[in-house]
C-alpha cells in the first residue's frame, strides 16, 4: 500500500507565479494625485458640495458651533463657507456705536444668514422645501443638516469666490447676486468689478486702501466723524464678504487665504 498523498495539492503544468514579477502594477484601481490648496478665487465650473457640518469651529472642539458648508472642485481643490451664529447683543452694540438702528441692524444680519444659506439649499432642494426654523442657533443648524440630508450628493454645482478685504476667499456676503448654481443650468453667475474683486491685491498691484482699514480696525469710530466715513461703511455693508471668522471671535481659526497653508480645510 503506497503511502496517502491526498493532502498534496494537484499537480500543474502552470509555472508557480514569481511574487517579484508582480510587485510592480498600474491599473485602474490606482488613483492620479490630486491638486491640493483651495480653490481660486472667480467663477469655477464642476464643484461639489461634499459635506455640511454643525460642529465646533475648531478640531479640538472649541470656538462654539458653526455651520460648516465644505466644497471641492473636481480637481480636488477645496473651499469651506462658514456661518456663525448672530450674537444679537454684540450686533446691536456695534450698530449704536456706528450710530445706527440697533433692531434694523440685527434683522439685516439674521436676513443676510437666511438668505445665503436658503441660495445654497436651493441648490440641492425645491425652494419652497427650505423652510427652517429654531429657538436656538444650536436647534437652527442641526436642522439646517437635518434637512438637506443627502439631497446635495451626486450635484455638480458652480460658485462664485470672491476675495475679501484681507485675500480670503468668500462667498458674497449677500444673496442678492446669485453665487452657487446646478451645472445643468446656464451659467449666469458674474463678477461685478465695482463691488467684487477676484485679483489678490499684490497681483493687481494695489495697495491697501481706507476702506480696508476700517475693516481692519475692531474698535469702530462713532458715524458722525466724517460723511465719507459713512460712505465707506455703507460700501462695507454691501460688497465686502464675510464668511470669515466672527470678529469677535479672537481665537478663529482664520479662513484659507489664497496662498495659505491648508491645515484648516481637512475634510
């Protein structure tokens, strides 16, 4: 009786494969780099929403909860549009320094919030869906995210960045102009050179001017100093973006400048 050879595996005419011969391989499961930093100030094409957030400011959790709307393009450049709640007391005090209606001032702040996040759903829901309500900005933007859900996954979308007053990118500050669009509609977004600048003040070779001294300044002067004072307010109120970081929030994390470092945009 011969010996039990069972176990064996069967016999091949196929050569055993030589693991070093297959160390080296593309195909199609091997993924290009894509490009890193943000996306550009100007009108770009085949966006995408990839994520909306009602979370800290900050990664370790500190800095209060804001509503995070994070984009990229298809080249895997991104950009994130950050809401932060309306402190009502600090927006009234500000308007009385400046000399103004402390109420109209507060109505005009939560109207311009409501109005861009409203031009952003519409995007991805009916119009007449984006109705949103809460008793408190924590109620508000979880049902901001509640609301939109998954609705925004698989839109291609176009957006308009402009540049502040410091280089940053930003969405407009008003929703008057529309500054997000469905790819399967015209394209009718447009930058307004009077209002809205898309050049980094280096490359147009400009310097920096009153009006972006007075942003720059936290300590507002009292509105009946000069007329032309008044004036460059009132251009501030209408054309410069603010979707950066509060104000009053020292310790904001400063959104990404067109040059800047990325750290602040891991999705």
């Amino acid at each position: 009786m011969g010996p039990n050879t069972s176990f064996l595996p069967p016999s091949s005419n196929q050569p055993t494969p030589n693991p070093r011969q297959t160390m080296y391989n593309i195909d199609q499961s091997i993924d290009s780099p894509k490009a890193s930093g943000p996306i550009p100030a100007g009108i770009n094409q085949n966006c995408s929403l990839i994520g909306v957030f009602f979370e800290p400011l900050r990664q370790d959790g500190t800095g209060g909860n804001v509503l995070k709307f994070n984009f990229a393009d298809a080249a895997g450049r991104k950009f994130r549009h950050t809401e932060f709640e309306v402190e009502a007391e600090r927006v009234q005090a500000s308007a009385k320094q400046w000399g103004k209606d402390p109420d109209q001032a507060l109505r005009n702040a939560l109207t311009g919030l409501a109005g861009r996040i409203k031009h952003i759903l519409a995007c991805f829901l009916p119009a007449d869906k984006v109705v949103i309500t809460g008793n408190t900005w924590d109620e508000f933007g979880g049902n901001v995210v509640s609301l939109l859900g998954d609705a925004y996954k698989g839109v291609d979308v176009r957006v308009k960045l402009l540049l502040n007053n410091k280089d940053y990118t930003t969405f407009p500050k008003q929703a008057f102009r529309p500054f997000i669009q469905r790819m399967d509609v015209p394209d009718t977004l447009a930058i307004d050179p009077k209002w809205e600048r898309v050049e980094p003040k280096a490359a147009a070779g400009t310097s920096s001017t009153g009006l972006d001294a007075l942003l720059d300044d936290p300590t507002p002067t009292p509105a009946a100093s000069t007329n032309s004072l008044e004036a460059a307010v009132a251009a501030a109120n209408t054309a410069t973006p603010t979707s950066e970081p509060a104000p009053w929030d020292d310790g904001a994390a400063s959104p990404l400048a067109p040059t800047g470092n990325t750290d602040d945009l891991v999705f």
